[in-house]
C-alpha cells in the first residue's frame, strides 16, 4: 500500500478519519498514560487548533492558490469533442455540472465514467444518454486512470478527446499527460464550493473550506510523490 493509499483510506489533514484517528489517539494518552494526561491534552488542543485553521475560507484559498483557474468552468467548448473522459476524484459535484455543461454544448459521441460507479449514475442524472456513456470502474488511482486513457486511444487513434477533472487535480493529470506523450483537451471542473470571499463570511470557519484545505493537501503531496516516485518530471 502506497502512502498515497493509505491517506485515501484514513484521509490527510483536513479529513474527519484524520481527525477522528488523531481524537482516539489524544485520548488514549489521557487515559492510558496518566502521569502525562498533558501531553495528551495539548495534542488534542493542537489538533482541534489545526482543524479551525484549515477551516477558514482565506486559509483554504491560499493553500489551493497554486491550482487556480480563472476559466475553471468556463472554458470555451470546442467544436469536436469525440469522447468527453470525466475522472473521478475530489469535488465531483463540479466535475459533473462541468461535464453537463460539455455534453449540452458540444454532444460528444461518447462520454468514459471513468472511476466509482457513483459517477456515471450522476452523468445519466446530468443528461448524458445511457447508449452515449462508457463506464471504466477498474480504474482506482490517476494513474489507472491515464493508462485506460491511452488504451482507449491506441483503439480509437482518431478520436479528439477531452478530460474533465477538477481543477485541484488537473495539474497532475497534466503532468502525467505530458510523460505519456497523450494530446488531449483539459477542461478544469470547478469546486463545490469555491472558497467563500464575502465580507465577513470569509473569515468564518466552515466544512466547504475544510475540504479544500483537504483535498489542495493532498494534491501538494501527490505531486511531490509522483515526482519522487518519477512518475512526473520535475518542474
């Protein structure tokens, strides 16, 4: 099991399996270690601290900065679209309102779930037709999701194919792109929700911003270990 696996199982900073691993933990010094109860104390209080910071819209904005898209979203439709890839992954509400958006503008010939069952129930939800949807539900990771890509296209050498991802994951989905010599269209799903920047909301802490600090912690991780692992070039 991968470090990366492990964290999709119990969750990074931000995620409520940390929070609750790291709860269990700190009681357990209090209790199994009652000499040094403070110790247990102060780790609960540095967890719960931690939390309320990651918590806080301007907090969630600078540590996703890195993987902004101002055209997340928004991105001009082009004309042929022969198979819309839409990955699964972190904010799916966003990637499946982005791939509404494709399907009604461009009517791609077919359109690849690619991960969780739960994704291409939602497309068909969307209105992307059932005789129009591929499901790949083998693919578990990014990188699974990729080399299906590639085989999909060695099948269909023609096709002009784009991929929707949210735009927190897309750069690594760039860079594994970029390794494998694979020419397709990237289209940055927004995320639900963006951080909120109104007056005094955004400095209120709240569970959106949680999940972003969340899942731009991961992306930051994955991409140093994909870079360590030479999975991705160093840039």
């Amino acid at each position: 099991m991968t470090p990366l696996s492990f964290a999709k199982i119990i969750g990074g900073p931000g995620s409520i399996g940390l929070l609750v691993a790291g709860s269990l933990f700190g009681l357990a010094l209090i209790r199994l270690w009652p000499r040094n109860r403070r110790v247990g104390r102060i780790w609960l209080a540095a967890l719960y601290i931690t939390y309320l910071i990651l918590a806080l819209p301007p907090v969630a904005s600078a540590i996703a900065a890195p993987f902004a898209d101002d055209l997340a979203g928004r991105r001009p439709v082009e004309q042929r679209i022969d198979a819309l890839v839409v990955f699964d992954g972190d904010n799916r509400w966003g990637r499946i309102v982005e791939a509404a958006r494709l399907w009604s503008a461009g009517h791609p010939s077919e359109v690849v779930a690619s991960g969780d069952p739960w994704l291409s129930t939602h497309l068909l939800y969307a209105g992307v037709p059932q005789d129009h949807l591929i499901r790949d539900q083998k693919s578990q990771t990014t990188r699974d999701q990729i080399a299906y890509l590639s085989s999909y296209l060695r099948t269909h050498p023609d096709a002009h194919a784009a991929i929707i991802a949210s735009r927190l994951q897309m750069p690594r989905i760039a860079a594994l792109l970029d390794r494998a010599g694979l020419k397709v269209s990237l289209y940055s799903a927004p995320l639900d929700p963006e951080p909120i920047d109104e007056a005094l909301w955004r400095y209120l802490p709240g569970a959106g911003a949680l999940r972003i600090s969340r899942d731009a912690l991961y992306e930051r991780v994955a991409l140093i270990y994909y870079r360590w692992r030479g999975w991705i070039d160093a840039q």
